[in-house]
C-alpha cells in the first residue's frame, strides 16, 4: 500500500484508514459461503423487523430488558456471542466487586467516549447502555442527537466535514440535564478508522458538564475486519460480517473524568479548535488548558486501552484517502 503513504501518520508511521483482511483457505471459503448463504437472509429480515417494527414501539410495550434481549439477538445471528468486558485497572473476576461509579451507567450521570471502528459499536452499545446516540463534528461543541440506526449507518459514512444547520444541534449539558437517567454516548473522533489509531477529537466533549462523568470506552474486534474504515462498504462489511463463525468483541471501560472547565463556561461555552481538528476554530474562540488537558486525558486513555496511538490524520485527510482509494479500485 506504498501508494497511500501520504496518508499514514509521520510520528508512527500508523495508517488508520487501510481496511483490515483476514486470510482464508480454500476449504474455510466454502463454510464462510455457507454460512453467509445461511445467515443474510435471516439478518436482513431480523433487521427490517426492528428498524421498521420493534424499535418504534413505545418503552411501555418493550420495556429496556426486552428491548436489550431483542439487541443481544441481533448480535447473536452474525455470531457475536461472547464479548471480553474489563474496567481498567480491575482484575478479572472482581468487576462485581466494584462500585457503581466505575461503570456507565443510569445511576450516575455519565457520557460515553467510545473508539469508532465498525457499525456494530453502536449496535454493542444499545445492548449493554442503551445510550442517547450523538453525532460530533469538527469545530464546534455541539452535537446532533440520533436514533440508533443512524449511529450504525454512520460508521458507513463519508466523514462530515461540516455541521448541519444550528437548529439541529444541542449540546451534551442540555442531553444530561433532560436525561439525567440516560447514558449519552459519543464518537469523539467523528468518523471510523481500522483501530489502529486515535483520530484527533472534535471539541464536543468540552460540552459536557462539570456533574457528568466521562467514560472512554475502547471496542476492539478479532478478527479485525469487520471495521469500516472506507465509507460505503455495505456489501463488503456484511460478507466479513455473516460469512465468519464467530466474532470476539474486547471492550476495555476507564475511569471516569470530569469537565472540570465547565464550570467556568457553563459547559457550552466558546472553544477554539485543537490544532488536529481540521485547523478551524471552534464556536469562535481558543480553548484553554483545562479544556486541551481534558480532550488529551480522554484520547490518551482511550489510545491506551485500545493498545495503539493517537494520530495526527484529520477528517481532510481521510476525505482525501477516500478518494484516492476509490480511484485506485476504479
């Protein structure tokens, strides 16, 4: 892949943009055929019927734990049936053990900062949190509130470069204080990668409030290449996706941290871009140490758990990688 060496990262030499391939024999093809054969049609139908049915019903007909066995079920067809869930820091076996604060969840206010890599993030999130989906974009600490089916269809996206119109924007202050019970989730890096990197972070972040705690969340998939770095990969993404026995999620949760600069801001105040992002300032104005030290504290945890590095590639940068790519394929 010498050809896209413009778009790996100078420090570590990381391209987070090339997608993943796993190599297979002869005989092992003719069971992923079978078993794609087998399982597209059941997960197509199985998808339809949530989307279109199960996931418009009111709470009171599909109370939260129907609804996560209903999730666990769509994990369950491509063969995701057992997923590596630790808290950094904890020892195997002692997660029981702790206390409810180390945890996301609707006892506390908490956010999720969760590593994108794959549709089936937001998929793993709805089944364990049940999270209020958001949508980050360079620039600007605003938000954009989404349904789950956006969230999964957003991991095959073209990354977003601008934010829609104001209107359709609110801030995670005003989401945790009209769902004080509700886990608010968030992809900081705004588009996917391989899971090879930490992409630079949209400021969003820097509108939570000071109440709230902030829990980066590293989702790691083996095989690898079920991740969706290039957008528009449907039929790809389902082949890797149904045609492979089964699939190991490894999820790694650490400590939560405070926007302790949002007390002097009121959580949605001004910020200015980080120089990662884009190059742009952000809602008008510079951010500050606090606020530079809180983005550094999430994205370095969440390089640490996932066991790669943050990269300086931004959301141009896999415009461009985009496009290249798909010449070269043309």
């Amino acid at each position: 892949m010498e050809k896209y060496s413009q778009f790996r990262d100078r420090g570590s030499g990381i391209s987070p943009f090339i997608p993943s391939s796993t190599p297979s024999s002869t005989l092992s093809s003719l069971l992923h055929v079978a078993l794609f054969l087998f399982r597209l049609p059941l997960f197509l139908s199985y998808s339809a019927l949530f989307f279109l049915f199960l996931d418009n019903l009111p709470s009171f007909l599909v109370p939260q734990v129907i609804r996560k066995l209903l999730l666990w079920t769509f994990l369950g067809i491509p063969g995701i049936w057992w997923v590596d869930l630790q808290l950094d820091g904890v020892k195997r076996g002692s997660l029981s053990q702790q206390p409810s604060s180390r945890f996301p969840g609707n006892t506390n206010r908490s956010i999720i900062a969760a590593q994108f890599t794959s549709p089936i993030d937001a998929l793993y999130l709805a089944a364990i949190f049940d999270p209020i989906f958001t949508v980050s974009f360079p620039g600007t600490r605003k938000v954009q509130r989404v349904s789950l089916l956006r969230a999964i269809l957003l991991a095959l996206s073209p990354p977003s470069l601008n934010p829609p119109p104001v209107q359709n924007l609110t801030t995670l202050r005003a989401l945790v204080e009209q769902y004080p019970h509700r886990v608010i989730a968030v992809f900081p890096e705004m588009s996917t990668t391989n899971g090879k990197g930490i992409l630079p972070f949209s400021p969003s972040l820097l509108s939570a409030p000071a109440n709230a705690q902030i829990f980066p969340v590293s989702i790691r998939y083996t095989p690898p290449d079920i991740t969706t770095p290039i957008p528009g990969a449907y039929v790809s993404f389902l082949w890797k996706l149904l045609s492979r026995p089964t699939h190991l999620i490894r999820v790694r949760i650490a400590e939560g941290v405070s926007n302790n600069s949002a007390a002097a801001t009121n959580g949605d105040g001004p910020a200015h871009a980080i120089e990662d992002t884009l190059g742009e300032e952000a809602d008008g104005a510079p951010l500050t140490s606090e606020e530079r030290a809180l983005l550094d504290k999430v994205a370095d945890d969440l390089a640490r758990l996932a066991r790669n590095k943050r990269v300086g590639l931004t959301l141009r940068d896999k415009a461009a990688f985009v496009s290249a790519w798909n010449k070269g394929k043309k």
